[in-house]
C-alpha cells in the first residue's frame, strides 16, 4: 500500500490543510512495457482552525497518520514558503521520536516556472492536479469530508499568463473561494515522485486488488 500526505501550513489568515492520497498502480497496457501506469485516489481531507500553533497542526498530522490504513505506509510532504527552519526542526524531531514513520520532506513553493533543488512551481502543481482530475486518473469517495470545499477551490482556480503569453501560474479568484489551502496540500500529495510499501492496482472492474494477475483477469 501506498499513500502520500500533502500539508499546507497556513499563516494568521490562511489555513493549515492536510491530504492524503492512496496511489494504485495501473496493469501494464502490454506485457513488455516498462511504463508504469498509475492512478490516484484522495483518501482524507482536513483543516485546522486559524491561528492554530505548527507544533499542535503537526502533531494532529502525526495521530492521523499513525492511523490504519496510513501508519507505515504514508511519506509526508508539506510547503516550506517562508516558514524558516524552526518548522522544518519540529518535523525532524517528530520523526525521529517516531511519531513520523519516513521522515518528512519540505519543498518551497515559487511563483515562476523555474525552481531550484527543494522547491517546485505553484503552476507544476495546479496544472498537474489538473491534468489528473481531468484525465479521471484522481478519484475520491463522494462523501469525503471537505470535498465539496476542496472542489470549490480547485473551481476557483485561473491561468495567470505573462504579456509574452507564457504560463507561468495559477491564481485563485477570490470571489468564487477565498482560500485555496486544501488544493495546495492536494497538489503536493499528488505531484511528490516515488513509491512506498506494497502496491495496490486497479482492475477491469474498476475494483482495487492487491495482485497483479487478478487485477488483470478479464473475468
């Protein structure tokens, strides 16, 4: 099993969000290929109240986490914008008093289309959240709480384009939703690279199994 959390760690006037996604392997189109084909579904949603400290957000992340089905399973990711090291110090002391099963990772957020070593950009996120809502390759219970919030940001959404027409991010309309914390965390939990535990795939039947053969029975 396999599942990826994304936190947003809000300030005074934004909230702190938390996602996590289960990521399933897809059976291989063609025996010979070596693409791996994968789809993803939201599993929680939460946010904290405003102005909540980060050591009591993160250690509320760190009881939901050790939680069936995420304890061992689940690498946390959260956006380190501006927060200094003090934040990044309390996640590294959580995991290793082993409140953290994998040590958390912290990535910066820019507002451009270039990023450096720890940092990704706000439109490689959005747009690929996008692409995976779209491409229904991003699926969730239809009563997972917060959903209707989350679907309500992500509508919020627009491309903000460059005078030389280039995209280079995304930006929440304030008058359709005036925060956009649960997309972030979304985002992150859907963009971060990598596989942990055992994996899980989507069968014909749009069933999950745990093998590989019975996902790709056609009876």
């Amino acid at each position: 099993m396999n599942h990826v959390a994304g936190m947003d760690l809000g300030s005074m006037h934004d909230f702190s969000t938390l996602a996590i996604v289960e990521i399933l392997d897809l059976p291989k189109p063609e025996p010979r290929s070596s693409r791996r084909r994968q789809t993803k579904r939201l599993m929680h949603l939460h946010r904290w109240p405003l102005e909540l400290p980060y050591d009591a957000v993160i250690e509320h992340a760190t009881a939901v986490v050790a939680l069936p089905p995420f304890k061992g399973t689940t690498k946390l990711v959260y956006d380190r914008t501006g927060l200094g090291s003090a934040v990044a110090y309390q996640f590294r002391e959580a995991h290793q008093d082993g409140l953290f099963d994998r040590a958390p990772r912290g990535f910066a957020i820019s507002g451009g289309d270039q990023a450096g070593a720890g940092s990704v950009p706000k439109v490689n996120l959005v747009d690929n959240l996008r692409a995976l809502i779209e491409t229904k390759r991003l699926s969730w219970p239809s009563d997972l709480p917060l959903l209707d919030d989350f679907l309500k940001e992500m509508a919020a959404f627009a491309p903000r384009p460059t005078k030389a027409r280039r995209l280079l991010s995304f930006g929440n309309d304030p008058a359709i939703a005036a925060h956009d914390d649960l997309v972030m965390a979304v985002a992150l939990a859907v963009w971060y690279p990598g596989s942990f535990g055992d994996n899980r795939y989507i069968g014909r039947d749009s069933r999950i199994y745990d093998s590989f053969a019975v996902a790709s029975d056609p009876y």
